[in-house]
C-alpha cells in the first residue's frame, strides 16, 4: 500500500511538472506609474507612506504611486498651470472642490459610472459613503449622480481647548461669577456654547505675560481664542461661510434669477460678516494681519498662546502629538461654537471640508484600472481604520459607525457630531474666481480697510457680472 501510495505521487508530480511546461508563460508583469497632484500635508503624506509599505497590486504590475506633494497656498495655481500647458502630468488629482477649478473649468476630470457600474466593489464604496460626502466629494453636479471621484480625506471642523484651564476650579469659578455662564469643561457643556459665550472666553482668556493663567501664570501673552482669518486660499471664507448660514443668510442662491445681490450682501449677512470680525479682538495680533491660516491657528495652539481655537480636523493630529506640541495632553474636542436660535437650540452650520481624489482623462485603460483598484484599496475598512488610528479621517459610514471609532482619536466624536451641519461653497466651474474675490474683500474687512458691509457689496456686485457673464444668470 505504500508502495502505491508512492506511485500515485510520482506520477502526480510528473504530470504536474509536464503541465507546467506546456502551459503557456504567464504575460510579464507591466511598470504603471500613478502620478497624482496632491496638498502637501498630513493625510496626504500618510496616503504615500501606507501605499509604499503595504501596496500590492491584484494584477501582478508593477505599480508605483508617486504624489506630487503642493503647499496649499499655491495648490490649485500649480495644478492649473499643469493642465493648462498641455502635458498631462497628472494621472489622479486630490481636489480640494470636485469639479472645481482647475477640474472643471479645463475638463479633465474623468466621469467613473460606467466602471461603477461594473464593478460591485466600487459600489459597496459608494453604498458605503456618508450621504453629505457622496454629494459633495463623489458627484457632479452638486447632489447629482454622475460620479467623477472618492473622498480622499473627509474634514470638518471642531473645537480644540486646554482642558487644564477650562476644567480648572478656580477659572472655572471666576468665569462663572464674572459672566453668569459655564466655563465649558466636559463635552456636554460645550454642546450648549454659542458664540457670546465663545466671545466671553475670548475675553476671559485673554491674559498678559505674568497674569495667573490655570494653576501657574502665562510665560508670554496669552489669548483667548483664534479661527481662521487667513487670506490665501480659501481659509477665511470656510469660517465666515458658517456666521452667514448660521444666522439665516446664504453666500449666494442657485436656485434664483438672481444668485447674488440682495443674498450675498443680504442684512443677514452683513451682520453675520460684522459678529465674526468683532471678535478679532481677542485673538493674536496676527488675525489683524489677515494671515492666520489654519496652520497659522493650528501653530500657536500648540505653542500655548492660545486657550482654545476652531480648526480642521485635518490638523489635529499633530496637535495631541507630545513631539510637536506643548499642549498635547492638555487638550480636549468638542463641536464648534454656533448661533443660538429663538427657540433656544444652537444652529453650527458650517462648510465642509476635505478632498476627493479624481482620475484625469488621457489615461490608458491599463492606468485606469489599476488607478480604480488605488482607490478601493484606500477606501476599504482596513486601510480607513488605521487612516484614522494615524489622524486622518474615514467618510465610510462602516468605520464611523465602528464601536471603537471614538476610541482611535480624541476628536472623532466631535467630528462625527458635526456632521449634522455641513454645507458647500459653488459647486460650478467658476468656483476658483469666486472664492479668491470673496477672499480678497473678506482680507480687506480683517485688516480694516473697508466694512462688512462694503466687502459684501463688493463680492455680490462681482458674482452678478462673473455669472451673468457666464450663462447662469437668464
């Protein structure tokens, strides 16, 4: 019996070798580079790192991504004078609008519904996506679904504060006899914060070098809160944006024949521009300069010179990392501030943030598919999870609905929650000239060259001619 046993083994063995020889030679594996333009920060660079340690390629290519790392001050300038030379750099772009300029205005953004459609795992993607990120990161138009790209990192913004002097008896007590509120300690607390209070924390907080501050007295000048007063890019208008719908304005109406005079420039909205710039006076010197961006924000928290800051999700990372930061085991999360209502309840409406990525149109059919299978690599739960454990974020409702989601970083729950209260700038291929004339008159109102109320009347005057100019106005 074993001596058959033997056999049969032999022989198997011999027709396997046999087999193998006249089967025909698998095809040699192919060298794809992945180009793909992309802001140079955090998620970004962890996008790389992941890519280059983990990736494998189901096909058997060689695949190779290679991001093309931007300042985000000069991101879509970048972007816009690529594509418009002609040379189709690019393979994939991260985008900080999709469809936006440059995208949309040069038409290289590359519709994927006919590959959704064929394939059931982009779709469990898309069936996985929460509602506001599918809207505004995966469909053009606005809303529609026509599907042109993925969130490559989902944002919003939240409350970053040092709970060593929130959470402190004595300030806690001194705040409570001098303004008759809270000083917000714990999360349930913050809930219930509006910006009169976020006003009176400004107030509170705001020390000179030697004062007691907490339990010790500040080394330098200390203030009581910052949010974005930055000129370049988009960073003021992403906060202003929030004081307008909040108080029942709008930044323009689409479904008008007249989007902008009388909306943009609205009483609604000028008195939403006016409570934002009162409270500069309250935050470091240099928001008068118009040059506190979210980085600019996101520094002086972590050198300790601020109490307590509304910023992007995005750069909280480095915030709670003791390598780089003074306060990082001194700080807690919670929802931003918002306007308080007749009824009592707080509206925090804000503008959305974050990134889809896009695939260009010149690609060859090989880039495409391996650029699809790029993205259902980075949008599986797997990859989103320890996205996240690194400080990014997941817009994948199976890994924010996770049980240990809170778990990972101390201000998902914030982020989570905020969720509630996101809307978006244009979604139309003028975006990128709107935005920077917003954000010139939005500068020219923080360093108190012209009012609210001038800087408002400026931008509406100028949307009404950009979009009758443009067709969208009948």
């Amino acid at each position: 019996m074993g001596r058959l046993k033997a056999s049969i083994a032999a022989l198997a063995a011999a027709g396997a070798l046999i087999g193998a020889a006249l089967a025909p030679a698998p095809a040699s594996a192919k060298d794809i580079v992945i180009n793909m333009a992309a802001p140079d920060w955090l998620p970004t660079r962890f996008m790389q790192e992941e890519f280059d340690r983990t990736y494998k390629a189901k096909s058997g290519n060689n695949v190779k991504l290679v991001i093309d790392f931007i300042p985000w001050g000069s991101f879509y300038q970048r972007v816009a004078a690529s594509l418009s030379s002609g040379e189709k750099k690019y393979q994939m772009i991260v985008t900080d609008r999709l469809c936006g300029v440059p995208i949309c205005t040069m038409r290289p953004c590359f519709k994927l519904n006919k590959y959704i459609d064929a394939d059931p795992e982009l779709q469990a993607v898309i069936a996985d996506l929460h509602p506001v990120l599918l809207s505004t990161s995966s469909s053009y138009p606005y809303k529609s679904t026509n599907y042109y790209g993925f969130p490559q990192f989902p944002d919003n913004l939240v409350t970053a504060f040092r709970k060593d002097l929130f959470c402190n008896a004595t300030e806690r007590a001194n705040f409570k006899k001098q303004f008759s509120q809270t000083l917000p300690c714990y999360y349930n607390e913050w809930e219930d914060v509006d910006w009169q209070r976020w006003e009176n924390i400004g107030k509170f907080f705001t020390r000179k070098k030697g004062d007691k501050l907490g339990d010790g007295v500040a080394d330098d000048d200390f203030y009581g809160i910052a949010y974005q007063m930055g000129k370049p890019y988009d960073f003021s208008s992403m906060q202003v944006n929030g004081f307008i719908w909040e108080a029942g304005g709008d930044i323009w109406d689409e479904t008008s024949t007249k989007p902008a005079l009388g909306v943009v420039n609205s009483d609604k909205a000028v008195a939403a521009f006016d409570h934002y710039l009162s409270l500069e006076k309250y935050m470091p010197p240099v928001a008068k300069t118009g040059q506190m961006d979210i980085f600019v924000v996101q520094d002086l928290y972590m050198q300790a010179k601020v109490a307590a800051v509304v910023d992007w999700v995005g750069v909280m990372g480095p915030v709670i990392n003791p390598k780089l930061s003074k306060v990082s085991d001194k700080t807690d999360f919670a929802e931003p501030p918002g306007t308080r209502k007749d009824d009592g309840s707080i509206s925090r409406w804000s503008n959305i943030g974050g990134q889809p990525f896009v695939l260009t149109t010149w690609n060859s059919d090989d880039v495409i598919k391996e650029a699809l299978d790029v993205v259902k690599w980075w949008e599986s739960k797997p990859v989103q999870i320890n996205f996240v454990k690194a400080g990014g974020q997941s817009g994948l409702l199976s890994v924010m609905g996770d049980p240990a989601y809170a778990t990972w970083a101390p201000y998902n729950r914030a982020y989570l929650d905020n969720y509630r209260w996101q809307k978006d700038v244009w979604h139309i291929p003028e975006f990128f000239p709107l935005l920077t004339e917003q954000q010139e008159q939005f500068d020219k109102a923080i360093t108190g060259q012209v009012s609210a109320k001038q800087a408002l009347d400026t931008v509406a005057a100028f949307q009404d001619k950009l979009l009758r100019e443009a067709g969208r106005i009948k």
